[in-house]
C-alpha cells in the first residue's frame, strides 16, 4: 500500500513538473507587441518622415507588420521603412 502510495505521489508530481514545464516554454515562444499598434496620417502634398522609439529584447526574433490604409482603401504607395538606421525592404506583393 505504501509503495503504491508512493508512486502515485511521484507520477503526480512529474505530471504537474511536465505542465509547468510546458507552459513556460508556450509562454517563452508566444507573441506580444513590443510597439504599436500606431497610426499615422499623411496629408497630401510633399513628403513626410514619422520617426518613433521603441524597447526591445536583443537577441531575440521579431515580426514588422504593417497596414496601409483601412481595409484595402486609402492606401499608401510609396514608403520606406528605417529600422536602426537600416532601410528595410518591403514585400512588392504590398503594392498592387
């Protein structure tokens, strides 16, 4: 009786160590926003550059994802986009 006792208390523990453990490493890979969601608006006319600041983890991989315009309408043509001084290339499939 004491050893069967003792297995279930161990097995117990080791399932619950596997489920801990499994969240952590979920919670280590999921998504979270680092900057944004930001709009901006650009008059028509001359050019203009938005400059903005941000914090993020080195080391670590990140996604860009940007909108132009509201549902497929008012769309932005031509931009470019600078990160850390770096010009960024954007996908051609983002203009029609």
């Amino acid at each position: 009786m004491r050893r069967s006792k003792y297995i279930a208390i161990t097995f117990s523990i080791f399932i619950i160590s596997l489920f801990l453990l499994n969240a952590g490493l979920s919670f280590a890979q999921s998504n979270f926003i680092v900057f944004g969601p930001k709009q901006y608006n650009k008059p028509k006319g001359h050019p203009v550059t938005y400059i903005d600041s941000f914090q993020a983890s080195e080391g670590a991989n990140y996604t860009l994802w940007v909108q132009s315009g509201e549902d497929g309408h008012h769309e932005t043509r031509h931009f470019s986009i600078s990160i850390n001084g770096v010009e960024e290339s954007v996908a051609r499939t983002f203009f029609k």
